[in-house]
C-alpha cells in the first residue's frame, strides 16, 4: 500500500523562544520590582540583588506558564476548542501561580534565616504580583498562536479554492462557455427524432453532468447523496458505450448519504478506473461503490487489468490532487489507496454534515 500522509494537526507556535527567553525573562524582572518600591531603593547593590531574586521567580514563573499553555495546546489544539482552553488556562494559572508562590517565599524566608512562616496578607499580596508574568506569558503565547492559524486557515482556503478550480478544470477538459455549450446540447437533443429515447435520454445525461461540474465548481464539499447521485449520471453515459463491459456494484447505507466529500473526487477515481484498465466481454470491468460509517470513509474499488496499449502510464496526477484536497479540508483521517487479489481499492475520508 502507498504511504499516505496524515492531516497535520495545529502545531505549537514557532517563536524564536531562546531569544524571547533571554529577552523577556529579565525585562520582565526587572518591572516585577517596580511595584515592590524599586525606585525607593538607594544602593546599587541591593538593586542588583532585588533583580536577581526577581529573576529566579519571574523565570519560575515564565517557564510553568509556557509549560501550562504547549500541554492544552498540544490537548486542545483546534479554534474551536480555543474557549476551553481558556478556561483551563486561566484555573491551571491560579494553581501554578498559587503554589508556586507559596514555595518560593518559604523557601527565600529560610534561606534568609526566617522561620518559614509568613503571614497570609504578604502571601496574598505576593500571588497577585506574581500572577501578572504568568497572565503576560500565557496572552503572548495564546495571541501568537491564535494568528498563526488564523493566517493558516486563510492560507488553507486559498489553496482549497485553487485545488477546486484545477479539478474543475480537469473534470471539463476545456473552457467552453456553459451557456454555449447548454444551447447546442438543446438544439441538439431538438434534432434527435422524439421516438429516439436512448438518444434523448444520452444528450439529458450529458447535460446533467456537465451542470453539476458547473454548480460544484464554488464547493468546497458536496453531500454523498449529489456526488452519488452525479457519478450514477457519468456512468450511465459510459454504460452506453461499455454495456454489459462494465458492471456496477453500489453498496452504500442511506444513514452515510449525508455526510460530505470533496466534489468529484468519487467522479475522478470513477473515471480513473475506466481509463487505465481493459473493460471488454471477456474480460468486463467491474466497479464497486461501498461506504463505511464505522471506518468513517467511502470506497471505490475496480477489477484491476491494466491497458497495455492506447493509453500512456498514468501519472497519479489526479490522486495526488485528491490527496491534497482533503489534506486542505482537514479530513479526519487521509486518504488510502491499496492494490491486491486483483483489485484496486480508494478510501475517501467522509466529512461531517456541513
């Protein structure tokens, strides 16, 4: 089986950390003391020790923050889940900021030979001072990501629209004006003598598939119940042309008809299988459509005899494009494909109601 890519899920954010380490670290030491009577201080010296006792707790404080925030990221990665998030952010802060505090002025008041005892007012005072870096530390990280992936998202969108505009431009293989191409199907089918159903039947066929190229081509997604429906149209065209060559086996639960796929991406692995492999009486193609809910995923498998002659080798183009659609449509699982007993198996992750 191919190796298939996974959607990526959202990743921490990039920053330069050493260098905001560095930086922020001791910035943000130094102004912790400025609400603790800095400028009220006269020597050098006890300035130099105060920012270094402030450093040892602004660092304490910075890096459990920063660990808090990647840990729910990395738990709750997703915009839509940026709400709890917060609020786990805001309950993990109280704690750390709370024991934390609590540790570092006890064990500061030993060292400098008090008891370890301090009265609950100066606790109290202490954890509201404190509580600001780790509060500063979790909105530069949080903000960072939030426009991270807001910029992503933005990214993913132009990509998908322009990887729905190429497959649109692969499934009409040309750039004829619709209202050119309806009008003379029209004439067309007004030509054909009324007696002559297949023939009537075969033009509406083809103008039922050329509009859904059409009324998809603005879709990110399509229910399984129009794609399904489109791919019936499609192959009733080739059956004209293959007959009893090509034999259709579907298999799919009403409950899947809702769910979501890439516009025609059935369609392309549809038309795939009737480009690369033999379909003749002796030997007659035969296609499988079947859908999964427990495995969450629509296949589309075909008897696999390679055309040896007519046709040059496929170049996965179209697969790649599908892959790549659903990676950009952040599908909950990628897409598979596979080969054995002589079949030829894709699996199209199903999307959510929209």
């Amino acid at each position: 089986m191919p190796a298939s890519t996974p959607p990526e899920p959202p990743r921490p954010i990039r920053l330069n950390d050493r260098l905001f380490l560095l930086v922020g670290i001791p910035v943000m030491a130094l102004l912790a003391l400025l609400p603790r009577g800095l400028l009220s201080i006269t020597s050098a010296w006890q300035v130099v020790v105060a920012w270094l006792i402030s450093l040892v707790f602004t660092t304490v404080f910075w890096v459990l923050g920063r660990t808090l925030w990647l840990q729910l990221f990395r738990r709750f990665p997703s915009m839509s889940q940026t709400h709890k998030r917060l609020w786990l952010l805001g309950l993990g802060s109280l704690v750390i900021t709370m024991g934390a505090t609590a540790v570092l002025l006890i064990t500061t008041n030993k060292l400098m030979g008090g008891s370890g005892e301090l009265p609950f007012p100066d606790l109290l005072r202490e954890f509201g001072l404190n509580l600001i870096p780790t509060v500063i530390v979790q909105l530069v990280y949080e903000s960072s990501n939030y426009f991270r992936q807001w910029a992503e998202n933005v990214r993913r969108a132009e990509q998908l629209q322009s990887a729905g505009v190429q497959s649109q431009l692969e499934a009409l293989q040309s750039q004829l004006d619709p209202h050119f191409l309806f009008n003379n199907l029209n004439t067309l089918s007004a030509l054909i003598e009324p007696e002559n159903e297949p023939a009537q039947q075969f033009v509406e066929q083809l103008s039922d598939v050329y509009r859904y190229v059409l009324l998809t081509r603005d879709k990110t997604t399509v229910s399984l119940a129009e794609e399904l429906a489109f791919v019936d149209t499609f192959l009733a065209l080739h059956k004209a042309r293959f007959r009893d060559n090509l034999r259709v086996v579907r298999a799919v639960p009403t409950a899947a008809l809702p769910l979501r796929v890439a516009p025609l991406s059935v369609q392309l692995l549809v038309e795939n299988a009737l480009k690369h492999n033999v379909a003749s009486q002796q030997h007659p193609l035969e296609l499988r459509l079947t859908a999964d809910l427990a495995g969450g995923y629509v296949a589309v498998e075909n008897t696999l005899r390679p055309r040896t002659a007519g046709l040059a080798p496929g170049t996965g183009t179209g697969l790649r494009n599908v892959r790549h659609r659903y990676h950009l449509l952040q599908a909950p699982q990628p897409v598979e494909v596979s080969e054995g007993n002589g079949w030829f198996r894709v699996q199209l992750p199903l999307l959510p109601p929209s």
